[in-house]
C-alpha cells in the first residue's frame, strides 16, 4: 500500500510541475494524503483479494478438507467459479480499506507537518530524533 502511496504522490508532483505553472497552487499535505491514500488503499485492496480469497478458504475449510493447499485452492477456485469467485468479497474489502488508508495517510502527513521544525534558511530539520531518556526529570532528550 505504502508503495501505491509513494507512487501516487510521485504522479501528482510530475502532474503539478508539467502542467500547473501557477505559484499560488498548493494542496495541504493532509488533503493530499486523505485522497491518494484512499486510492492507493483501495487498489491494494482490490489487488490482493484473491489471496484474501484463496487465505478465507483454506481458513474456513474445517476439518473436511476442501483444498489441498494454497496452489489447489488457486486452481479449484478458478475451474468453478473463474474470475469472479478469485475476486468475490472485493466490494466490501475496497469499501473498507479506503477510509481507512485515507485516514492513516492524512494522518501521516499531518505528523510529517508538525514534526518536523522549520529552521531560518526554510529547510527541515529532522525532530522525529527524541529519546527517551529515564534519567532526566523530564523524560525526554534531544539528540542534534
């Protein structure tokens, strides 16, 4: 998911630089991450149901045994149902994963803008380096 996030936020940047010239355009950091990390959310969601799928099965098989493994399951999977029943329940796995990526993403950048601190020449200076130090009265220490 991580990887769709990353590749997402790279395709707005080549978006923002070859085709928005105006200076003044700026979306929030946690806007950004609410939307593209819904979509990287869902996709993922919905790239990886069949292992969810194949996972559900052998899970749910009891002790009458279905399928002989995950390969058989792949196989038997596919010769009765086809595509379809390699993505059934994908529906509510996308409907689940996208609110929830959406908001842990927002999440991340939001604590990517706060803490992270603003030195005078505008460049950021790492913050997220604090210790915990059980020796000082006040429990933390920063390390430069």
């Amino acid at each position: 998911m991580v990887v769709f996030y990353e590749a997402l936020k790279d395709a707005k940047d080549y978006v923002e630089q070859r085709w928005i010239s105006s200076p003044n355009w700026h979306v929030n950091n946690s806007v950004e991450g609410l939307v593209l990390g819904g979509l990287a959310g869902g996709l993922s969601a919905y790239l990886t149901t069949p292992l969810d799928v194949v996972k559900t099965r052998l899970q749910a098989q009891g002790s009458t045994l279905r399928y002989n493994g995950w390969l058989d399951a792949i196989h038997n999977i596919w010769a009765t149902e086809g595509m379809k029943g390699m993505f059934r329940g994908s529906v509510p796995r996308i409907t689940w994963y996208i609110p929830a990526s959406a908001l842990t993403f927002m999440a991340v950048e939001f604590f990517r803008d706060h803490f992270y601190e603003r030195v005078p020449n505008d460049n950021l200076e790492d913050v997220g380096r604090l210790s915990v130090d059980h020796k000082s009265a006040g429990g933390l220490k920063v390390s430069h």
